[in-house]
C-alpha cells in the first residue's frame, strides 16, 4: 500500500480569531499548520468588537503588542445602564487576568492574529472555499475537499488531523452530520457603526440591560444594548436577542436598533443617518456548547463552529481563542503518538477538558438565559440589583467569567464553587 503524503501535520479550516490561535500555537511547537480562510485579510466580520480582559490574556500569550501605541483603545471596565442607574465598574485585580479590556475592529483584529501564526511558522492561504471532508475507509477524516481562488479551482488537502474553526455557520461539522443542538441557547446580534465625536474615546464598554424607544413609552424593547468607542472618532453600536425571548426570530432586529437609538442623545450623533458608517449588519451567536462532539474521527471543533460563545455575555472571541490553544496542547501530544488508538485517547482529552474547563459555568448561563427572557425577571433584577454596587461587581465577574482559580476574594470563592457544583452541559 503507498503511503499518503500529506500537505501538512493539521489542516486548521478558518482564520478567524479560533482558527489563528490555533494554528500559532501548533506552528510555535514545530507543527506543520496549513490555515485555510476562504475570503481575502482584511476582511469584514459582524462583531462587538469589544474584548474582555479573558481575550486580552489570550492576545498577550499569543504575543501580539496590546501597547495604545499599537492601535489598541484601552478600556477601565463595564458601564451599565438599566433600572434608572448607571454604573462604572472597573475590571477586577487579579492575578490570572489583565486589569484592561480592549476595542479593535475585526477588519484588522483578525488579520493581525493570522499574521502571528504565519509568523509563528504556520502556511497561510487564503481565497479557499473548504466544501467538505475527506475520508477513508473507516470514515475518518483525512483532508478537506475544497475550491481555490476566483476560478474556484477544485483542490484536495490532505493532513492526519483538521480542526474546524470555521465559525457559526459550521459548515465543515456539519458535513459530518453535527447539527446544532436546539436545547442549548442561541443568539442574534446586529450591529452598526457610528460617527460619534462624543463617545468615540470612552474607556469604559458600555452595557444597556434596558432598551426603549421613543414610541414605547415605558414599555420595554426586547434584547440588551451595547456601545463601544474605537477611538477614531466612530463607536460600535449594537443588541442581541437571545432565543429565551419571545420576540427571538420574530422581531425585525434592524428597525429594533434604529428603534432604539432614536432615543439615544442626539450629540451622540447616531439618531442621524448620515453619521452611519456602513450597513446594519447581523450574526447568530451560538451559545453553551450548541455543537458537539467537540472531537470526532480526526476533527476538533473550535470556537464559534463549537458553539463557544459565553451564554452569559455573548462573548465570543476569547472563548475561541482559548479552545485553539488547547486543541493545539492536545493535537501536539497526539502528534507525538502513533496514529491508532494511543493517538485517539490523546485526542479524546479535548472535548474532556473542554467540559472540565467551561461545562459547568455554561450549563449556569443555559439557566441565566432562561430567567432574563422573561421580562418581568429582567425588570425586578435591574430594579434591585443595580443599585447595590457590591453585588454588581459579583455580577461583573460572573458574567466576564473572571475569577481567580485558586486564593482570590469571596466572591471568586463563590463563583468557583458555583461552575464546580453545576452538572457539565
């Protein structure tokens, strides 16, 4: 039998933050990385644009100059708007995390973190569409069918190992026949940018748990706001619904964000549509582990193509970022092993540390989301809560998911013990 000859080590299919996290920290243990992204850097992306310090960790252990110098818009922590209050909390201290979040846009976000792996040895090519899997005998996956280029010119891939990062749509696990779970929460987000000479330079995220309009007199609109600055002169305005409302999937999302920011300052400037800067524009966030396996027959699943983002916040990119790393640790062992069974009980640590690590903090947010779809909960919750700042700030480190793991405060203590009580998702 002749032996196959394989284009790489891992076929990464996707550069976006998952996908690039990934293939740098493959590419920095000597493993030969092929990063497959099928638009052209830069590249457009639906997003917040806004990073907690979980995603700052992950940009410094991947080396990248976080520096204002650098492009960087440097943030304290969280406004929060709702209830008739408005509240600064800035990041906790603590030894795990970084005491700053970050703004940048995605257009350059993302092709910045794909420069790293490429510089950190990985192969990049880009303008390739991967259609689907290849496989052997045993229906395990070998490669990737894809098409190269503006001619669409048919190619095949072939690597002992793929890892899917290819975002929400999750094409390539779906070829194998992983479909979403229906039983864990989904979100929609819309977003916009704006001219906004006022509001541009904040350095703190801004975060609305109350959205009206002009015409809804006190009547609440569905979903949660956000305002982020990005320091050259225009911010990133958006909302989420999450599929525990009723107005999920029946709601016109995009006349939801007009809606609601026609009742906004007009000096703000985005009550005026000639300060919009580009389209609304709107993505699925998938949520709680939405997707599993995270590892089956030579595929790992990473990020967005996961289900990865946090339920509790929406947050999205430090959560993949973080799975790359570890499916490169995992994939690095397996690597070292014969292929055969010794390289899949490597390979089966990842979807088990993935559960250990975030399993019972997710099955928390599954139960979150439930409670603030029901209006009158979120109502009676920012009536109460946002005036106690101390529990504001319990509340700020559970839903950033920012806690020491070992020593910390009471409330890291808590939080700890919460996430290890809950059965894993």
């Amino acid at each position: 039998m002749t032996a196959v000859e394989h284009d790489a080590d891992v076929i990464v299919v996707g550069a976006g933050p998952g996908g690039s996290a990934t293939a740098y920290h493959l590419a920095r243990h000597g493993v030969r990385v092929l990063l497959l992204e099928k638009t052209e850097f830069p590249r457009e992306k639906v997003c917040g644009d806004g990073l907690t310090p979980r995603a700052v960790r992950q940009l410094v252990r991947m080396g990248v100059d976080t520096s204002p110098e650098a492009g960087w818009l440097h943030n304290r922590g969280l406004r929060v708007i709702g209830g008739g209050v408005r509240l600064e909390l800035d990041w906790p201290e603590l030894a795990s995390f970084p005491n700053y979040g970050l703004v940048r846009t995605r257009l350059d976000f993302d092709d910045l973190l794909a420069r790293r792996a490429v510089a950190a040895g990985a192969e990049l090519r880009s303008s390739v569409n991967v259609l689907g899997p290849v496989l052997d005998g045993d229906g395990r996956v070998t490669g990737v069918e894809a098409e190269v280029g503006s001619g669409k010119e048919p190619a095949t891939f072939r690597a002992p190992l793929v890892v899917a990062a290819d975002g929400v749509s999750g094409r390539f696990p779906l070829a194998l026949g992983l479909a979403k779970r229906e039983d864990r929460p989904i979100g929609v987000a819309v977003r916009r940018y704006y001219r906004s000479p006022a509001k541009h330079d904040d350095n703190y995220l801004e975060s609305w748990l109350e959205l009206r309009s002009k015409d809804s007199g006190d009547s609440l609109l569905p979903g949660y706001g956000w305002i982020f600055g990005l320091g050259d002169g225009r911010v990133n305005v958006g909302l989420g619904v999450l599929n525990s409302s009723s107005a999920f999937g029946k709601t016109n999302y995009r006349r939801l964000l007009t809606d609601w920011l026609a009742n906004t300052p007009e000096d703000w400037g985005m009550t005026d549509e000639a300060n919009a800067d580009g389209p609304i524009l709107g993505a699925a966030l998938p949520m709680g582990f939405n997707r599993v396996p995270h590892y089956t027959r030579g595929v790992l699943l990473v990020g967005d193509s996961g289900g990865m983002v946090n339920p509790f916040n929406g947050e999205g990119i430090a959560y993949a970022m973080e799975s790359g790393e570890l499916a490169a640790e995992v994939v690095v062992q397996a690597l070292a092993r014969p292929a055969g069974p010794e390289r899949e009980r490597a390979l089966l640590a990842y979807p088990a540390e993935l559960k250990a690590r975030l399993g019972g903090y997710y099955r928390l947010g599954g139960i979150f989301v439930k409670l603030i779809g029901r209006p009158e909960i979120m109502r009676i919750a920012t009536k109460h809560g946002m005036p106690h700042p101390t529990l504001m700030r319990f509340v700020l480190k559970l839903l950033a998911n920012l806690t020491d793991p070992r020593g910390g405060d009471a409330m890291d203590r808590i939080i700890n013990a919460m996430t290890k009580v809950a059965p894993a998702v």
